[in-house]
C-alpha cells in the first residue's frame, strides 16, 4: 500500500503529489524506447506521446486511488487500507483498466498537437492489430507502476510498524524498570518507618506524611512520559525528607535548579535512584554522615544533572549491592535518547572525595532560545 498523504500544508501536499507523478517519468522514457525500436519511428516523437500518455495514466490512477480512498474513510472512518491510501486490488485492478483506456487515446491527441500533427479523425483505429498490441503494452506498464507502488507503499508501511513496535518496546521496558524501581525504594522505606514506629512515633508519622506525598507524586508522574525538572526537583526533595528523618544531621543536601531550567522536561524517576544510591552506598554507612547536592545546568545545547555525595566514594559504590539504581538510569537513557544522552559515574574532583553521578541531556530544539 502507498505511502500515506501528508496531512497539511498544502504546499507540502503538492509536493508530494509532484514526486508521485515523477516516479513515473522513467516509465514513458523505457515505453518509449520499447516502441521506437518496435515500430521503427523517432525515439523523440515516440517519447512526447509516451510522456503525455503515461503522465495523463498515472494522473489518472493517481486522483482515482485518493477519491477512492476519501470515499471509503467517509464510509469506514477506520479502515486500514484507505488511512493508507490504498482502497484495496479489488478497486485498483479495474481503475488500472479504465485509466489506461481513458487516458491513452487524449494522450495520444495531446501528442499530436505538442508536435503539430495533423490526423484524420479514427485514424488510430486503422490498424486494429498494432493498436490492439499497443494498448494491451500501455495496459501491462500501467500494471506494473501500480505494483511498483504497491511493494513501496508496503516497505513503508512495514518500516512505520517496525518503529512503532520498537517504541512500543521501548515503553513497556520503562514501564517494567519503574514497577521494579518503586518496590526497591518502597520496601526500604517501609522498613525503617517500622523501626522509627516503636523508638520514635512522631518521627514515624512525620515520615509517614513524606511517603504519602512521595508516593502520590510517583503516580501522578508514572501516568506521563515526562514531566518538568522542577517537579522532578520536587520529588527529590520529598525523598531527601524522608532520608533526613532516618539519618537525622548526618545528612545534608542541597538542591540548586536556576529557575530558566525549571521548566525543561525530563523522564520522571531519572534522579532518584542516583540520589538514593548516593545515600545507600556513599552516606549510609559513614559515622559521621555527609552532604549531597543536586545541581542543574545548562551547556548550549545540553542539560547537565549532577548528584554529588560526600560519601566513602566509588570503592563503596562498586562493593556493594546490586547497582540497579545505574542499571536503571542508564537503560532508560538508551531508550529514550540513544546516544544523545550519556551517564557517568566518576569519583569526587575536589578534597570531599565522594562520588558524582552526572546525566548529560539533549534539549529539545523545539524550546531552545
């Protein structure tokens, strides 16, 4: 089935009912080329009568498959093939037929006066063999640009449902990374609020509030495929709460987000398990704690996100557990931008020593300055 009909403007669509119709110039040039040595007459006056013949046919074919096609998504808004404009072999097959023979016969007049010939009226029909044998050639070349633009119109239509497939994938696997990511932050939650319920209630119902608000954000933010940098801030920030009632003044955080960023989307979930790794692994297990900042900045085109921990830096990181957290940041990233996007994890360039985590992400040109 053909490629679909661009929508608008209409610029756009004379364009690209212009490269349709030009697919077919090299077909009247190999018509013609066919019948000059056929019939022993001037390649160039054979090629104005293969041109005017075969671009009125295609012409033709062309208008008959879209009307074809409006009619049918008037009547079946939901068909497949006519949101594809084509109707189907059952209507292409006899509108091939009749362009052909609609067509051929004007082109042939168009010719005639192109090149200031003069003929008899019905003196086509003089020969009826040699015209019989020409329209049955006409007939077969049209069949077969038909069927050029058929096969076309199907790698097309595959490559568009590969794609689709693929994104679809792509969803499904952040879908499945995000339901294993809040369970991973959820149950160590739920189990130090256990711990605080019995030494500390009011710490308890503290952090219980924090958790609600958390969570309430991670839904709101699991039913969008991305959201801004301000509410992502936010939602470190309730996380960072939550951490402060478990640790106390062992841990210090600082987030910075200049404002001219706030509003610039991201993928929900992206800086979380970095700060939670940071805590995990960097902060957690040092007696006397340490700091932890979230920076945002811009570089031209690209948005920098940096979690910084003051912790016992990469050695604890590599050590212990599982690294999802960066498992988890670096798959999503390949999904959603390839290699546009880009994660490192690189020890602390100053005497704090530590960790940073840095997320490099394209900007959309569309919300560029």
């Amino acid at each position: 089935m053909p490629e679909p009909l661009p929508a608008s403007p209409p610029a756009k669509r004379l364009a690209w009912y212009w490269r349709e119709l030009r697919i077919g110039i090299p077909v009247p040039i190999l018509s013609a080329w066919f019948f000059s040595a056929l019939f022993g007459d001037p390649f160039l006056t054979t090629l104005v009568y293969a041109l005017c013949i075969g671009i009125l046919i295609q012409a033709l074919i062309e208008g008959g498959r879209h009307g074809l096609c409006y009619c049918l998504r008037r009547q079946r808004p939901d068909d497949p093939g006519a949101l594809n404009n084509w109707p189907g072999w059952h209507w292409m097959a006899p509108l091939v037929v009749v362009a052909s023979l609609s067509a051929y016969f004007p082109g042939y007049a168009l010719g005639d006066l192109l090149l200031g010939v003069h003929r008899p009226p019905g003196s086509l029909f003089y020969h009826p063999r040699a015209l019989k044998l020409i329209l049955a050639l006409v007939l077969l070349i049209s069949v077969s640009f038909v069927y050029f633009l058929y096969l076309r119109g199907r790698v097309v239509l595959l490559d568009a449902r590969t794609q689709a497939a693929n994104r679809s994938a792509a969803e499904n696997q952040l879908k499945l990374l995000e339901s294993q990511l809040e369970p991973h932050m959820l149950f160590n939650t739920l189990a130090n609020l256990r711990v605080l319920i019995g030494v500390d209630p009011p710490q308890a119902q503290a952090m219980l509030d924090h958790l609600s608000a958390f969570l309430r954000a991670m839904l709101e933010a699991s039913r969008t495929g991305s959201h801004s940098l301000e509410a992502e801030f936010a939602r470190i920030a309730d996380y960072l709460e939550l951490m402060q009632i478990r640790m106390g003044p062992r841990l210090q955080s600082r987030l910075d987000l200049p404002a001219a960023l706030a509003g610039l989307p991201v993928p929900p979930l992206l800086l979380q398990p970095l700060v939670e790794n940071a805590i995990k692994h960097g902060l957690e297990g040092q007696v006397d704690g340490g700091r932890i900042d979230v920076v945002a900045r811009r570089e031209g085109a690209t948005l920098v996100l940096y979690v910084r921990d003051t912790g016992a830096g990469l050695g604890a990181v590599a050590g212990n557990g599982t690294r999802f957290g960066l498992q988890h940041v670096r798959e999503r990233l390949a999904a959603l931008y390839g290699n546009a996007a880009t994660f490192a994890l690189d020890a602390g360039a100053d005497t704090d020593g530590g960790a940073q985590a840095t997320v490099r992400l394209p900007i959309p040109p569309e919300i560029r300055p």
